[in-house]
C-alpha cells in the first residue's frame, strides 16, 4: 500500500497493491496490520456504511460533534470528487479543505480522521460509496456545513455542469462560521 498526506496531513491518500491478470484482479481492501504498520493508527471500526448517487448528487459536507467519525472512505463504482474539511480548532489546518478523485479504476482510499466534516460530488453516470467508521450514526448528533461556504472556498468541479443535487438537509447546511467544531 502506497500512503499519500493530502494537503491536510493528516488526511491520507491510500493506493492498494493491485494484483491482475487477463482473468481479473485482487487487492486487500484493507488489513488491520498493514494500515497501521503504513500509517501507525490503529482505528477500531465498528460500522461499514454503502451508499449510491447518481451524477450531479452533492453529499456533505457531514460531520457528527459527539460521537465522531474517523472514516477510511474507497467507491466500489464509478467516480466522485471527494472532500474533506477541519473542524479541530487546535489544528493548524483547521477550515482548511483537501479533496481528490476517489473511483473504481483507481481503487484509491481515504482516510478522514475523527474531527472532520465529508462530502462528495458523483462525477460518474452512478458511484457507490463503502467507508469504515469508527464510531456509530447517530443523527441526533448530526451535523451539515453548506458545501458552498464562502469561508471554506472548496473548488467542486462543476465548471460546465447542472447544478448539484442536493438533499433538503444538505440545501440548509449552516455556515462555517456558524458551525460547531471541536476543540
């Protein structure tokens, strides 16, 4: 596995060893033992999630003030540009976003630590979405920043496309300004 620091270093870009013929391929999705000895974290997942999205659907930017998630994030269909963005006050990144291509052709992972707002915009005809967290749902703790904020300036690229599909919940995320975030 090749472990990658975004522009957050604390946000890692993983690539698997792939291992193909004219019959397929095979890689380690994920290994306990590995990603520790690549990344030194030791994160105890306790839920796998799976979602899909059409083209043009915008998720996020989703975070959950108690109980947050750490989350190693991979698209088992299609493509997405996916985004990440600091609520740790103490951090020195903190409000800063990072976001790369996550799709099936390039089997890239990221992992989003605990203290992070997620979001993605399906670049593809359809993507699905796998990620590992470390800690349950739990909506009562829920929280969205719009995907727009000014204050954040995250480039989505939507130069030529429609307009995002956004879910009601998403459409009145709140500001950066006005978010919680952690300490």
């Amino acid at each position: 596995m090749r472990i990658e620091k975004l522009s957050i270093p604390d946000v890692l870009l993983l690539t698997p060893r792939v291992f193909g013929d004219a019959r397929g391929f095979f890689f380690e999705s994920f290994n306990a033992r590995d990603f520790a000895a690549a990344t030194g974290l030791t994160p105890n997942f306790v839920q796998d999630n799976h979602s899909r999205s059409a083209r043009n659907v915008l998720r996020g930017l989703h975070y959950q003030i108690r109980q947050p998630q750490g989350k190693l994030v991979r698209i088992v269909a299609g493509e997405v540009f996916d985004v990440t963005v600091d609520l740790r006050r103490a951090s020195p990144a903190f409000g800063r976003w990072a976001g790369c291509v996550l799709s099936a052709e390039n089997r890239r992972q990221i992992w989003i630590p605990a203290g992070f707002a997620h979001g993605f915009y399906t670049l593809s005809e359809t993507a699905e979405f796998i990620y590992k967290t470390t800690d349950y749902y739990a909506p009562e703790h829920e929280r969205c920043i719009a995907w727009n904020d000014p204050d954040i300036g995250i480039d989505w690229p939507l130069a030529g496309r429609q307009a995002p599909l956004l879910s009601a919940k998403d459409a009145q995320g709140t500001s950066f300004a006005r978010a919680e975030t952690f300490a």
